[in-house]
C-alpha cells in the first residue's frame, strides 16, 4: 500500500503523460490503482457497466497498460473498444408516457454481446475466452469452471434481476458484471461500484438465465504478448469515425444511429403532425418525461456526464501520449466542450427551483447511489421520487413551445460541433 504522497506523486506523473487536470488524473488513479489508500477497493468500480468490468477484469487478473504500468483507464477501454456514437429512438408502451431513449456510446449501448469489450481487450493484446451454455445448467458449469480455476470471470446477464438493481417491467436490460469469486452459495460480484457485493449464486443464475440471447455467456481474460497499443487506438478510432457517420447497426433503422440521427431528432422536434414533438411529447407530463429521461441517457445513465464526450476527450489526451500524436489533443479539447453543450443543454431546459430541476438533482443522486453500492430500495425510493415529479409537471412548469425550440437549436449547435470534433479525427487518423 502507498502512503498519502506516494498517491499524489503517481496523480502528479499521470498529470504529465496525459496532460489531464488534477481532478481527471486523480479520478483516474484512484479508480485504478491497486496501491491508492484514499477509499477501500480501489481496483474496483467506475462509470459504465462494460468498460469498469474490463477494467476490473484486468486489475484482477494483475494486467495493467504498457504505458502506465496500471490497469487501464476506463476512457482508454472506451476509445479501444469503438468510442462515441449517436443513436435516437422514441417510442411508446400502452399505458405509459412516451420514451426517448437517447445513445451517445458505440452503438449498442448496453451489452446484447461482448463484441465491445472484446474489441476493448484486442487492442491491449489481450483477448476474452468466451464460453456459452445451450441449458442453463450448461451455462451454470461454465461459470464453475472458470471460478474454479482461479480466475474471475466477466457475466452476461439482466440487471434488473440482481438484487441491487431496480427493475424495469419492459423486459431485460443486458449488462457484465465481474464475478471474483464464490464462497459457499454465494458470489462476490463487482458492479460499477466502489464496493465488492455478495449476492446469492442462484440469484446470480437467474439473471443470466433471464436474459436468454446472452445464453449465459462467461468471459475469461487471456493474456497475449502486448502489441502495438498504438495499432489498437487506431483501430479504435477509426471504428468511432464510421459509427459517427451512421453505419447501419440496425437493418432499416440506419437514419437512427450515427450524427443523422441527431438531424432527424431536430426534425421531430421542429415539425408538426402527429409524429412531431409538439404531439408526441406535449407540454406537461410527456415533455417533462422527455427531459428527464434525456438528461438521464446524457449525463448519469453511465456516460462519465457530457455523453462519453468527456471520457472519450481523456482518452485522445491517453492516446496522443501513446502515439505522439499531438493532433489528438486538439480534438479531445473539442470534445471537452461537447460534453459541456451537452449537459449544459439539458439543464438549461430544466432549471432549478422547478420540479424540472428536482429531477436532476434526483438522478445525480440516484447515479450516486450505484457508486456506493446503494440498495435496489434506495433505487427504488428515487425511481418513485422522479415518477411524483413526472407528475408535479402537469401544468408544464415553463414555456413548451420556447422549451422545443431551445431544445431544436442548442441541439443544431452541437451537431455542427460534433461534425468538425469527427472531422478533425478524420484529419489526425489520416496525419499517421
């Protein structure tokens, strides 16, 4: 264990390689670091579920970057694994208000496959064994297995059926957690937070049985002779360029996924008719529903805040010390003011002293929650909190027509920002 000046000292060295603020660098060794005595389980816990399972998946297993001679950095995992992207989707469930659901990583978000955290782990030079079972129970041994050979090992399951998730009735949310070990019925597991947490294994089954297209899917990390991490990062960032300009993730839905379907957003909102905003998410309860959730995807569903554009700015400034490429630092500077549009948009529509505002201090405190290993009662009590806020917006406390054109412009704003921050990885990628 290091003492209280060993860690500043380490922050310090990481302030010079990557160029990163204190508070980034900090953040960032504390997250990662085995030696760091400042909270307990420092190897463990992060932003989002598949680059802070990685991450703990390597600082379990002692593998740390080339570079740091640490476990990698959740924003390095983020860049290697295919970055930032853009998708936008609306829909409605019979009963309920309709959703928004908004995606600003590599599309898919969430884990339907491991294609993320494979391409993640390829470019350090490592690689995942992956084992599926046909049966449940098939699934079970080859978590045994891997348990038993004394190696954690990466799960594919639901996040709603763990115990300290809240949830959702419109089916499963795919998710990784790390399971390290397993103690007579039950396995410790980490999850995004800074604590390791024991749950039942046959609680842990279940939820891999839940979500049936994972088949139970059990990764395991495999060591390989380090390439060339600048090969990887490359890699990663050229990935990030085609997702960016819409590569079809989705048969049929392509005018969803990449910066048009940031246009298309600003469409809906803008026109009229039934599938225009103004019907669809009309003053009072469904725009304030929008609000909420958009802000949710955008800054405190997993995104590091700012829509992975400030995650994704720290790891151009971790690549532009790997490669020497000192284009990458003027680009994660440009991605550094995105992720300030984007939170800045959304919280401007959602002042304070309104339930509007209340609704975001809920969701930070819910995000909060998760990192210290909230209860799914405590999840629930915010959940509750938000939906009762939801309905405080009946009137809608504002201008609805001043709300949608705001939103309409700031949102036209970051899109032509989006397009010159691509433009210049464009430039840099083609500078090598």
């Amino acid at each position: 264990m290091t003492d209280q000046g060993d860690f500043k000292q380490l922050v310090r060295e990481r302030m010079v390689r990557t160029g990163e603020r204190y508070t980034t660098a900090r953040a960032h060794v504390l997250g990662s670091h085995r030696g760091a005595t400042d909270v307990a389980a420092l190897a463990i816990g992060g932003v989002h579920d598949q680059t802070s399972a990685l991450r703990d998946l390597f600082a379990a297993e002692g593998i740390d970057a080339p570079h740091t001679q640490l476990p990698p950095s959740e924003a390095l995992l983020l860049g290697l694994g295919g970055g930032i992207g853009a998708a936008v989707f609306t829909f409605q469930y019979k009963g309920e208000l309709p959703h928004l659901y908004v995606e600003t990583r590599c599309s898919p978000q969430f884990a339907y496959d491991l294609a993320f955290v494979q391409r993640a782990a390829a470019g350090l030079g490592a690689s995942l064994h992956v084992v599926t079972g046909t049966t449940s129970k098939a699934a079970a041994r080859a978590l045994d297995s891997a348990l038993a050979s004394g190696h954690p090992a990466l799960c594919l399951l639901d996040a709603n059926a763990l115990p300290h998730h809240v949830g959702s009735p419109q089916g499963a949310l795919p998710w990784v957690v790390v399971v390290h070990e397993q103690h007579g019925d039950v396995v410790v597991v980490t999850d995004r937070s800074q604590l390791t947490l024991e749950i039942p294994r046959a609680t842990l089954d279940a939820a891999r049985a839940a979500f049936a297209k994972g088949k139970g899917a059990v990764a395991t990390l495999i060591p390989g002779p380090v390439g060339s991490l600048e090969a990887g990062i490359l890699t990663g960032i050229r990935y990030c360029i085609a997702e960016l300009a819409g590569r079809e993730v989705r048969k049929g839905f392509a005018g969803n996924f990449g910066l048009r379907a940031l246009d298309k957003w600003i469409g809906e909102i803008v026109k009229g008719g039934k599938e225009g905003w103004r019907a669809r998410f009309a003053p009072g309860k469904p725009l304030a529903a929008a609000l909420r959730q958009g802000y949710g995807w955008i800054e405190t569903s997993g995104t590091g805040g700012g829509a992975f554009r400030g995650l994704y700015a720290d790891f151009l400034r971790e690549a532009a010390v790997v490669t020497g490429n000192t284009q990458l630092v003027a680009v994660a500077r440009r991605y550094d003011a995105l992720a300030v549009a984007w939170t800045g948009l959304f919280a401007s529509l959602m002042p304070e002293g309104t339930p509007l505002g209340e609704m975001r201090r809920q969701l930070h405190e819910r995000m909060s929650a998760v990192r210290r290993g909230g209860s799914s009662a405590e999840l629930a009590a915010i959940d509750s909190a938000l939906g009762e806020l939801v309905g405080e917006c009946e009137p809608f406390p504002g201008d609805g027509e001043a709300t949608y054109l705001a939103l309409a412009k700031g949102l036209r704003e970051i899109v032509a920002e989006e397009r010159a921050a691509v433009a210049g990885l464009k430039d840099a990628v083609e500078a090598r």
